[in-house]
C-alpha cells in the first residue's frame, strides 16, 4: 500500500538566528529569495539588523557593503548546513539608485557570487529571469534624448551554486527515489535554459505592512528549482520564507522543507496557503502537468517527421520521450495536518486516486498558482 508523507517545519526569527538550530549538513537544497541590498523597500529591515547601515545613509558604496556583510552572515550559515553536493539558488535582482544626486547601479548578483565563491561554493550556470512587464514602452533617464538616458532593469537572476562536488547516489533507496524523481523530457528542455520567461505573482496580504516588504517569486519557479536540483524526501530551505511559496512547492514536489521568516505576521497566511490552498491548488498543478504531457505527445505524434515515441512509464500509464522517464511517479496532496509548528502532508498516487481526485476537485485543463 502507497504511504508517503512529508514534514514541513516554519521558524520565525532572524535568519542568522533560526538558522543556528539547524543540523551541519542536514538540507539538500536552498530556494531562496533574500532582501535585495539598495532597493527602498528593504531599508527597513536591512537597517534593524545593523545600525551602522542606517549612519551610511548618504554613501551608496558603504551601504551597498553593509547590507551584503548582513547577507554575507546567511550565506555562512547556508554552506554549514548544506549537505555535500547539495545546490542553493538565490533569486536577487540588481538595484539601481540616486544618493546625492548620483545615479548608479548597484551589482546584488555579482556580489553575492563573490561570496558564495569565497565559501567555496561552485558556481554553476545561472539563469535570468526574464520578468515580463505590462509597461513595454517605459525609459527612464532623460527620454528621447541621448546621453542621458539609461536603460531598465527587467530581469533578475537566479544564482546556482554546488557545494564540493556531484552528488553520489549509492543506496538503492536513493537511486529509486532519483529515477522517481525524473522529469518530463520536453519540461528539460525549457527548465533548463538559462532564460526563464515567467510572470510575477500578485500578493494575497491584507496588512499593509506586511504588503509593502512583500516580493514574492511566483510559484512556478521553486517548483522548477526543487524539481531540478534535489530528489523526493530530500529537505528543501528557504531561509527568507515570507508567504511560503518554497515550502508550497516544496509540497507538491513531495520533498520535507524547513522555511525561516522574520515577519511573524506573516503566520496566518502562511498557514492558510498551507492548509486551506495548497491541497486544492497544488493537485490542480500536478494535473495540469500531467495534461501538458499528454498535449505533447499528441502533437508529437502528428508530427510525421518526428521518430516514434520508444519507451513508456505504467505507473502513469502513458508514454515517455526516454528511459529515465519510465520510473516518473507522482502523487496528489491528501490531507495537510499541522502538529504545534510542523505540518505533516500526507499523499495518494496519481494512478491509483485520479479519478477521485479529479472528480472532487473538477480540475480544469490549465492552472497558474497565484499564492
């Protein structure tokens, strides 16, 4: 009989702090996304973790420093508790700012690598994030005249790092839940270009304090990120929680995850995500992923100049582009239960509950997450 649950832990307190309490070696993936040093909204809390960066107000370069020093106290910690050949991927967008009528920009990506490099961190590939923007014709700077004008920032980055070398998967156990861990071979081929074309995500926060710190990433790019870079079981980290969209897609990827935020406020929505949202939200996801496969396959199909389809997985009844695809699993969110600050998420496979999941929950064809 199929039994898989995973457990999902929620600490609340500085980063530098609650990441103490954690084991050496004991997650296998960061997924995070940390205050961005020189943007406005996170001079605040920047500031409360280190007075000096409030005196360095007027000078851009000091207080660029500061900030990443405060940053730099995390990362530490990250590569502490980071399992050997595991990944941790920051999404940080550069910053640009006037400080004394001086313009200039502000390079969070390059120093970040700089540190994780220091670290012993190997940096792997990275990816841009390509924010799509409903304001194609905005400048900035002086317009139409020349030699004044500067361009805009519409991306972000998504950093990679290895710590040590590749991971080794020995036991039996291990290599199972690998190959159950596969993904689809037409997913391989946009995951892993190093241009993402995704959209921001809108905030369900009714303080509105919480509101104006709030920058979260949409769903679909830690779901990526975990699926790509760590196996079922394995224990995802998110250092700067805020509304739980790590631990969301931590969930749907059937791996533990551990998540720390700052912002107690931020409790309520995180729970209600959890327990009332995800198990809805998150099957409707996996549904639709299932469905994309099976669009892929009939135009794959009825495309006369591709070659036949070879290999094919029964645990989804269904065939597959290759052979490591033939061991893909996947499973429904059943119940979410929360004991004291842990919550406890129990599944069902997708072949053997499908029908009931589907018709309690009437999934439609496509679904975007919008936590």
């Amino acid at each position: 009989m199929f039994s898989r649950f995973t457990n999902h832990k929620i600490l609340f307190g500085p980063a530098n702090d609650k990441l103490q309490e954690l084991n050496d070696n004991s997650v296998n993936l960061i997924v995070t996304s940390p205050p961005y040093p020189m943007i406005e909204m996170w001079d605040e809390i920047m500031a409360d973790q280190n007075e000096a960066i409030i005196k360095a107000k007027g000078n851009g370069v000091l207080s660029f420093e500061l900030m990443h020093i405060e940053l730099d106290r995390i990362w530490k910690q990250v590569e502490r508790v980071l399992s050997p050949g595991g990944f941790a991927c920051i999404n940080i967008g550069d910053a640009t700012r006037t400080i004394n009528e001086h313009f200039s920009l502000y390079n969070n990506h390059s120093r970040i690598v700089s540190a994780f490099i220091k670290l012993g961190f190997t940096n792997m590939p990275n990816i841009i994030w390509r924010k799509q923007t409903n304001a194609p014709n905005k400048f900035m700077g002086s317009g139409m005249l020349p030699a004044g004008a500067y361009v805009t920032l519409e991306h972000e980055w998504i950093l990679i790092f290895r710590k040590g070398g590749k991971r080794i998967f020995k036991k039996d156990i291990d290599k199972e839940l690998r190959r159950e861990s596969a993904f689809f071979w037409e997913e391989r081929n946009v995951w892993f270009s190093d241009l993402w074309d995704l959209k921001g995500t809108r905030q369900k926060i009714e303080s509105p304090l919480s509101r104006s710190r709030s920058a979260a990433y949409p769903f679909e790019l830690p779901y990526r990120l975990i699926n790509m870079y760590s196996v079922k079981e394995d224990v995802v980290l998110d250092p700067f929680l805020g509304t739980g969209t790590t631990t969301l897609a931590a969930i749907a990827s059937e791996r533990n995850s551990v998540g720390v935020e700052i912002d107690a406020t931020f409790l309520p929505i995180i729970e209600d995500h959890i327990i009332n949202a995800a198990p809805l939200q998150l099957n409707r996801y996996i549904q639709n992923r299932i469905e994309q496969h099976k669009s892929f396959l009939v135009e794959r199909k009825s495309d006369a100049s591709k070659n036949e389809i070879k290999h094919f997985n029964s645990n989804l009844n269904f065939p597959v582009m290759t052979s490591q695809e033939t061991g893909i699993k996947m499973s429904y969110v059943k119940d979410v239960t929360k004991i004291e600050d842990e919550y406890k998420v129990n599944y069902t496979e997708v072949t053997k509950s499908e029908d009931l999941v589907l018709k309690k929950h009437k999934m439609p064809a496509q679904i975007i997450i919008n936590f």
